[in-house]
C-alpha cells in the first residue's frame, strides 16, 4: 500500500480521504472471480492499431470453438476474451502462440489485484526446435538444459520413453519476447564444443536487424548500426529462424 501510494504521489499529491483506503473482501468479489476464470486477457503486439472486426472473425474461426466466445476492447489492441466452455480456454492456450496480421497475440490468465492494463505481455510461449543435435543428446534430460538456457520450459516433445530421434528436437520455452530472439547455443559434450541451432514455430514478424519481437523501431540500436549498403547477409537474425510445423512425438 505505501509503495503505490508513493507511486501516486509522485504525481499528484492525495488528500487523507482518498489515500485512506477501501477493504475489498472476497465475498465483494466472488461472483466476477468466478467469471474471470472463463476468461484470458490478449494484447496484440503491434505498433499499429489493429482492425477490431477482421480480429474477431479470424480468430473465432481459428480457434473452432464449440462453445461461444466473445472479444471485449479494453484499450488499443488490448481485449478481454470470455469463453462460455472451459475446455475451449484450454485449447487456446495449448495452442499457443497465435498470430494475427503476422504480429504474436500473448494470452494470459486474468490477475485478480492487477488492470489489464497494467499486466506484463512481455513473455510468450514457443515451440522451438533444435536442430543439428547428436543423436545421444535427443532426449528429455538435454531438452530442459538448452531449454533452461532460454526461458521457463513448459515441456518437451518426446516419446513415452523420454526421448526422440528424429530431424530435432522441439522445447516449448515461455520466451521474453523483448529481448533478441536466442539463436542457438554451444553444448559441451565431452570436452568437445557442439553448436546446435534454433528455429521457432508460429514466428510473428520480428526485427532481422536487432532480432526482437517487440520493440521501439525508432530506437533500434541493430538498425542504427546497420550498414546500408552491407547487404541482408549481415544481418544477424532473418527468417532462417522461422521452422515449419511438426506434430508432437508423444503417443
């Protein structure tokens, strides 16, 4: 309480009245807490304001839910998305990341004693694959390692075994979307340097010139560095970091 109050404060200076508070109780809340959980907050990461219709129908369509669903406008590119079937809720957000117009939209859960406003979009997840893998690192234990390097790893794609061998394998990794997108990392295996490479799944349009998915275009400081006349291949990030598809191995 005294933090936000001194949050205000630096702005404007409150009289006793409306910085003596007002107790909130559950039993104040119980009916909408219940209503929250129906719903996810999503913010398209967009520097431009997106088409409020065309948003609607695209990801109804996409999302092919069976019970009903409704878009709510909070703020520029911020909405409240109820869905009247819980089990629809959840596949939403299995089959996260979903894009619109190229730009990611992040869902999150509603916070109870935070603003849709005021909640933090600046982490999403992936599904990202790691390729050039020695056939004996494609398991599970490895997956979390790289995976740890990156974010918070949700899961790895394995069989009932624990492992996969196949073209690579995939981490599904809650990514900070405003930092340069990691684009691979060395393994240690054995005393000898091993470099395995990234690519995502379901990549938005991201900066080629300072790999960020989310940033301020007029302050890039990849861009500012950027010769001209250098070409695209000295660029450090392009769309070699986008991956095709793949179905789970579980099963």
């Amino acid at each position: 309480m005294e933090e936000l109050i001194e949050g205000v404060c630096s702005s404007m200076k409150l009289l006793d009245k409306e910085k003596a508070g007002i107790l909130i109780t559950e039993d104040d809340t119980a009916e909408l807490r219940m209503r929250s959980g129906r719903c996810l907050v999503g913010r398209i990461m967009s520097e431009r304001k997106i088409q409020k219709e065309a948003f609607r129908t695209l990801m109804a369509r996409l999302w092919k839910t069976f019970g009903d669903v409704a878009f709510k406008e909070l703020d520029v590119n911020l909405w409240l998305i109820e869905f009247s079937n819980g089990d629809d809720k959840r596949r939403v957000l299995e089959g996260r990341p979903w894009l619109f117009d190229r730009n990611i939209l992040v869902l999150k859960e509603v916070v109870e004693d935070v603003a849709p406003v005021q909640m933090d979009f600046s982490k999403s997840l992936f599904w990202i694959q790691v390729h050039d893998m020695p056939l004996i690192c494609m398991n599970r234990e490895v997956g979390y390692k790289i995976g740890a390097t990156i974010g918070v790893v949700e899961e790895v794609d394995v069989t009932g075994e624990g492992v996969v061998w196949g073209r690579c394998l995939r981490i599904r990794v809650e990514v900070d979307i405003t930092k340069p997108l990691e684009r691979g990392c060395v393994l240690d295996l054995n005393g000898k340097p091993v470099w395995v490479s990234f690519r995502y799944e379901k990549l938005p349009y991201f900066c080629h010139f300072c790999g960020r998915i989310v940033h301020d275009k007029e302050s890039c400081d990849g861009k500012r560095g950027f010769r001209q006349n250098a070409g695209d291949s000295s660029r450090q990030w392009g769309s070699w970091l986008q991956a095709d598809d793949l179905r789970s191995h579980k099963g």
